[in-house]
C-alpha cells in the first residue's frame, strides 16, 4: 500500500490539475451541476443524488427537471403529500429513497430550509449515507469530503492498481482518495473524476491514452486495466413467481379499485398496492389457488414481467368486477364489506386518483387493456 502511495506522491497534483482543466473544458452539463466556484444549490444537490442512487444519469434527468418544476424549494416538497412524491418518482425504482428523502424534507423545511454542512450532521438526515452526505458537502458547500460512486472506485482501483476483491476493497479506498485531492475546487474534483469514468475510465473499454490521468495511473500501462477493480462474478437473478389480484367496482362513470397501502419495510414499502402474493415471498411459499375473496376472476393475458434489484418477477394477474363477489366468505380482505376500511388496510379509489408504483401500473395497464377489448367487443355485437 505506502508503495503505490510514494510511487505517486509526486505526479498526482500535476495529473489532478489536468483532470480539473479538462473538466472545466469537456464535462457534462446537468441541470443540476455548478462549476466552481460557482456551487450548487444544497437542494439540488440532495433531489439530484437520491435520484442517482442506483439510477442512470440519462434516466434522471427528466425526473430532476419534473420534481423541481412541482416543487422548486424544500418547503414546497416538503409540504407535498408522499403518495404525489412516490408517483412522481415511479420509473426510478427503490420507492424508499423517494419516502426518505421526503422525510429528510420535512426535517431540513423544520429547520428553516437550511441544510447542515458538516458529514455527521448530514448523516443523522433519513436516506442519507456517506456518499450522499458527502456529494452535498462537496458539491453544495465546497467542502473536503470523501466522495466515492462506481465511477470513481474505478478509478482509483485502477490508478493506484489495487488488487484487493470487492467488497473488501471498499474499506482501502477512502485513504487513496484522500491522496487525490486537490487543495481546492474541492466541488468540481468528485464530478470531474465521474465524468471522468463516464468517457475515458469506462467498466469494460478504457481510454488510457486520452486519460487526463495518464500519466500517474499504473493500470495504464498494463495491458489489461479493465480487470480492475476485482469483482466477484456476478451470480444470475432468480426468478421469482406471483400473482395480483385487482377488483373492479363503478361508481356512476368512474371505475373504482380496491388497494390498500403497504408496510412501511420490505418491497415497494409505504406504496398503495392492489393484493398480491409470491413475489415478495424469497422462499416462494405460496398456494397458487388462493384468492384474496371468492368473485367471478379473470386470468389475464399474458403474464407480466418484473425486475427487482435482487430478482426477477414473473406475475399471474388476475381481475375480478365487485358485482361478482361472495360477500360472505372475506378472507385477507375482511368478513363484509363495511369492514374492508374500518378494519384492514384496504379501501377503494378512483382510478384517475391511484398513484402506484411500476410494478402495480403494469398490471392495472393490462387490466385496462382487457377491459377496453370486452366493451369493444360488446359494443360491436350490438
């Protein structure tokens, strides 16, 4: 380790200097992205790193845009229901970085919108780790802070040529960051080393020879330094299966669903969902004939697809019409129908109300879809 370290001490301002010179040149421009000294927003900074959590820069961008255009200040997010948040934030994935950092809204809108610049205080904030709460200290504040995405562990595995596997090699890395670090524009330096690996350091077909860091950077003179840093090989996503259940009610003109809102912990957690079984179960224990209340279901056609983070779904919907349903053999639902809202969790809204996550609008697409096909049908027998 103090080996790579003293190879390097005298080369690595000099390629730190190049790196910020071609940022200033040829970095990307984000709508949230300040360069310095100019400094971004704390605001801007915290919608923007909780969207790219685990999410691609081309993804969030639109999302960025829309969530400040609804809600230009904390204060306005703040003050925003969660169920208009988490539908705002459908498509992104990971529903509890949306419930985290409105909760982290309400908490910096108590405060008089005034984010905490120092990385213990901006770590007690809900959603908040270290990589976000130091992206806010650096990127907001201009402050020291350790700032390590997937771009940038890339880069200094590769620089300082460390062996070490992932994801042991995660806890070497906060000290050969340190030795990068420029002695100022300590905002630009994280966003200069992603950008960075998003042109010339990429995962599968680096650009050593145009590399701002060429020069210090030992991967780059071996031949092949896309084997860092050391992966373990990842393991395919197993297939879970599963079902959902939507029941249909009409009220005059308008349709009407039965949805009840999830548990806080656990997939698509705090979300408004319809019923469902298997797919949040890992050891797929589940019985395939049953049904959340006896009524006329329908299989539809086809099966729809899912993918989690750690698996992927395969899901059997079904749609059943409130007209259809034996009141009186409730079984998750309740014992009547009064109960449904006095008792469970579960209660009807209009469908130009429901704000569900991805993975329920599928299924409810595919609903409308075998809806619109059976009026189709009966208008044209007429």
């Amino acid at each position: 380790m103090s080996n790579n370290l003293q190879i390097h001490t005298d080369i690595i301002q000099s390629d730190i200097s190049e790196l910020l010179a071609w940022y200033h040149l040829a970095g990307r421009k984000l709508p949230w992205r300040s360069y310095w000294p100019e400094l971004t927003s704390a605001y801007h900074v915290f919608l923007s790193e909780f969207m790219l959590q685990q999410t691609g820069v081309s993804t969030v961008i639109p999302y960025f845009k829309n969530f400040i255009e609804r809600w230009p200040t904390i204060h306005n997010l703040a003050t925003a229901s969660v169920d208009d948040v988490t539908a705002a934030w459908a498509g992104l994935g990971y529903y509890a970085r949306a419930r985290n950092m409105h909760k982290t809204a309400k908490i910096i809108s108590q405060q008089g919108g005034v984010f905490p610049q120092t990385i213990s205080e901006l770590l007690v904030l809900p959603g908040v780790g270290p990589y976000t709460a130091g992206a806010i200290a650096a990127f907001a504040f201009d402050k020291p802070a350790i700032v390590i995405d997937g771009n940038i562990e890339r880069i200094v595995a590769r620089y300082f040529n460390l062996k070490t596997r992932l994801p042991a090699l995660k806890s070497e890395l906060p000290e050969y960051y340190k030795k990068l670090m420029p002695l100022q524009k300590n905002s630009d330096f994280p966003q200069a080393l992603m950008d960075l690996g998003n042109q010339f350091c990429t995962s599968s077909a680096p650009i050593c020879k145009d590399c701002p860091l060429n020069t210090g950077c030992i991967s780059a003179k071996s031949d092949n330094p896309e084997k860092l840093p050391n992966r373990p090989i990842k393991k395919l996503k197993p297939t879970r299966q599963g079902q959902i259940f939507i029941l249909r009610r009409k009220q005059g003109d308008i349709s009407e669903f039965l949805v009840y809102r999830r548990d806080d912990k656990g997939l698509l957690g705090g979300l408004l969902a319809f019923p469902s079984q298997g797919w949040d179960d890992k050891l797929q224990k589940f019985d395939i004939n049953w049904r959340p209340v006896k009524a006329g279901w329908i299989t539809l056609k086809p099966a729809i697809k899912h993918i989690f983070t750690h698996f992927r779904a395969e899901l059997q919907v079904f749609l059943a019409e409130y007209e259809t349903v034996d009141f009186s053999s409730w079984d998750a639902l309740g014992n009547a129908e009064e109960d449904i809202i006095k008792q469970q969790k579960f209660e009807w809204i209009a469908e130009n109300d429901l704000h569900l996550p991805k993975l329920m609008q599928k299924s409810l697409h595919l609903a409308r879809q075998h809806l619109a096909c059976y009026h189709r049908g009966r208008h044209g027998r007429r």
